[in-house]
C-alpha cells in the first residue's frame, strides 16, 4: 500500500494534484493546513481515499484534532502537531506515540520535512506542498514493513 502524505498546502492544489500525479498512491493522508485543499483535491481524484485533520489555520472544531488508522497491522496517528507543541520539541509526541503503542505518528505544521524512526515508531513531516519548494512524503506499506521517504516536488 502506497500513501502520499501532504500537509500545510495553504491554498496551492495545483502542488498537490502534481504530487499524485507523480506517485499514484493508494491513499492520501493531508495532515491540515488547508482543509478546503483537501477537499478540492479529492474532487479531482475522488477515486483515492483520503483522511484529513484541520490544522491550526482551518478553524474547524467540530471535527477531530487527530486520527488513529489502523493500516494492516499499524497503527498510525494522523494529526497537523500544533496540539502537540511539534515546534518546539517532540516531547509530547513521543510520549503520545509511546502511550498510544504507535508504528507511525504523522504531523505537519513545522514546514520542515523529518523521517525518522524515534525506538519503534516513524516520526513523519512531510513538510509544506503549499511553498514554491514544495516537498510530501510517501509511506509505504509492504510485507508488514512499514516505511517512510520525503520527496522534493520537481
């Protein structure tokens, strides 16, 4: 299973709609940072599922600050991080990941890409689609190995 991972695009689809277009993935995850975006991109790809969060800037408290997927046998936190203070350390997201038995804990809001493996669990910002250097992430999910890379938008 093949997702690409996008977060903080801030009104850019056409990033987006080029980023799928590149990898064909399986499913999109966008980590907020615009809401809206995501659902315009899933207008134009409505045959790939998609999961989102609001960020900080969607302003839309009624839906849930995060997501726990079950992808196979993973367990994977979607969320934008400002409720976990990614900015300034990865602290609360570690002890998160820790208490919620995470393989992966996905988050956005820093603008900066990161793919690193913290003891068992893949910490993953796929940094900002929305800039003019664009980057997202893609996670794949094969023979029960679950693995993370950042890709810069040519």
């Amino acid at each position: 299973m093949k997702l690409l991972v996008m977060s903080d695009s801030h009104g850019n689809v056409a990033n987006m709609l080029q980023a799928v277009q590149l990898e064909n993935p399986d499913r999109i995850l966008h980590l907020g940072d615009c809401w809206r975006d995501a659902q315009r991109l899933h207008d134009r790809c409505p045959e790939i599922p998609l999961d989102q969060v609001p960020g900080n800037c969607d302003f839309r408290s009624s839906e849930a600050a995060e997501q726990l997927l079950f992808l196979e046998d993973k367990r994977v936190l979607i969320c934008h991080g400002h409720t976990y203070g990614v900015k300034q350390s990865l602290i609360s997201a570690g002890l998160a990941a820790e208490e919620k038995n995470l393989d992966a804990f996905l988050f956005g809001h820093t603008h900066r890409a990161l793919c690193d493996y913290r003891g068992k669990t893949l910490f993953l910002n796929p940094g900002s689609i929305g800039e003019s250097r664009a980057f997202y992430a893609v996670l794949t999910l094969e023979n029960g190995s679950l693995d993370g890379r950042i890709c810069p938008l040519p």
